[in-house]
C-alpha cells in the first residue's frame, strides 16, 4: 500500500506565482517523520524539510513554508513568489520504524515547471 | 569526505554481465541506505546498513542482488547477471544515526544502464 500519496504528477506555474504542493501520508505509528526533498534536472536529492509527528508547528523558510495537519494526515508544501529555479521534482517522504531502520517512503512526486 | 561519495556516477553493461556499485558514506555515519530510482517505480528503498548489518534484506528486488559493507563505511552492491530492467539510478544515503531524527544526506547516484 502507498504511504505517501502525492497527487499532483505535473504542475505547471508563470514566475511568481505562489504553488501547493499536496501530500498525504498513512502510518499506524504515533512517532514519525515527514521530509520533502527537491531534485532539479541535475538530479541530485537535496533535503528540504524533516518534521517529526509530534510537533506540529508550521515552518517558514524564505519562500517556502509547511503546513502540517496530522487530523488530515497532510505535509503540503507552499513556494510563494515562485521562481524558475525552483523547476524540480519534489518528493514527500515519511520515515517510520521498521526492521529498514528509519527508511523512507517516498511519494511518486511532483513535477513543477516554473516559466518566466 | 565531505559528502557521500558514489562511483561509478554512470555505468553502462551488457545485459547478462555482473556489476558492482559502490557507496562511500559520511564519515562517522552509521546508518546506510541504498535506493533505486527508475521511470516505473519512483523512487524505492533496496536496503538498509546499521554497521556492517542489514537486518532485512527483503527490500532487495531479487536474489540477483546482493549488498554488504565492511568495518562499518564502505558499501557495495552487487547486481548479478543484469537485466534490461535493472536500469535505474542507483542511491545511496547515510545518517549519523539509525533514528529518523537526524537528516540523510544522499549521494550523486550511480546511473545503471543496461543494454
């Protein structure tokens, strides 16, 4: 079963536009950890977010901000003001404990097309 | 090293021939996981590392695959006999502990193509 449901495959946005990018998780664990990460056309994983099921604070960095709701099991991510360089494919994860360790489960993710 | 180090950055093989990728973890970084990232499946966990111990090697796609890592650094894994569908990037990431707590820092990857 999918743990981390990512909906939008494709999103496509005009600069400065401000973008939701949606994800919903499944666990039975009450401690976990949710992460987001960007992978621009170069390809490499560069980490975002990683949030832990017990604090529920929404975070701000810059332009991006995190809204996380365990009543809906959601982890959405918003870019204000877009810009081309934030074009990537962007993951949700959710890392629980198993005989993987911490492992994580990603989302499929979401491609975003920012065009000037 | 500075980062997690993955060589080779790309590899292409003959369909049927063995090959060996390789993971050089974050110094000090206990925890070592590896990944595979094709088309079809997204991104999907093969195999985790506390040590030199895997504890489940269930995420493993077949018995052609295999994985180790010696005096708790370096890793390797082995792809036995390819085949066309083992094509993917392979990823390796380490942590400084098995808790989720702490980031993962992922490596380059390691582009399999197999032909």
């Amino acid at each position: 079963a999918q743990k981390v449901t990512q909906a939008q495959t494709e999103i496509s946005v005009v600069e400065k536009e401000d973008v939701t990018l949606d994800c919903v998780y499944e666990t039975r664990d009450t401690t976990y950890y949710l992460f987001w990460y960007k992978q621009p056309p170069s390809g490499e994983l560069v980490f975002l977010i990683r949030r832990n099921s017990f604090d529920e604070q929404n975070e701000i960095s810059g332009r991006y901000s995190w809204n996380f709701q365990k009543s809906t099991s959601s982890f959405n991510f918003t870019i204000t003001a877009s810009q081309v360089v934030d074009s990537a494919v962007y993951f949700c994860a959710l890392s629980e404990w198993s005989n993987s360790g911490y492992a994580l489960n990603f989302g499929k993710g979401t491609s975003l097309l920012v065009t000037p | 090293g500075a980062g997690v180090s993955q060589s080779p950055s790309n590899k292409v093989t003959e369909k049927g021939k063995d090959v060996e990728l390789r993971c050089d973890p974050i110094s000090g970084h206990t925890a070592l996981y590896w990944y595979r990232q094709s088309l079809g499946q997204g991104l999907e966990f093969l195999i985790y590392f506390q040590g030199n111990s895997a504890p489940d090697k269930s995420g493993l796609p077949s018995d052609r695959f295999s994985a180790e890592r010696t005096g708790g650094s370096v890793s390797t894994l082995t792809i036995q006999r390819t085949q066309q569908e083992d094509s993917a990037v392979y990823l390796c990431a380490s942590s400084f502990n098995p808790t989720g707590n702490v980031g993962y820092t992922f490596g380059s990857g390691t582009r399999l193509t197999v032909v």
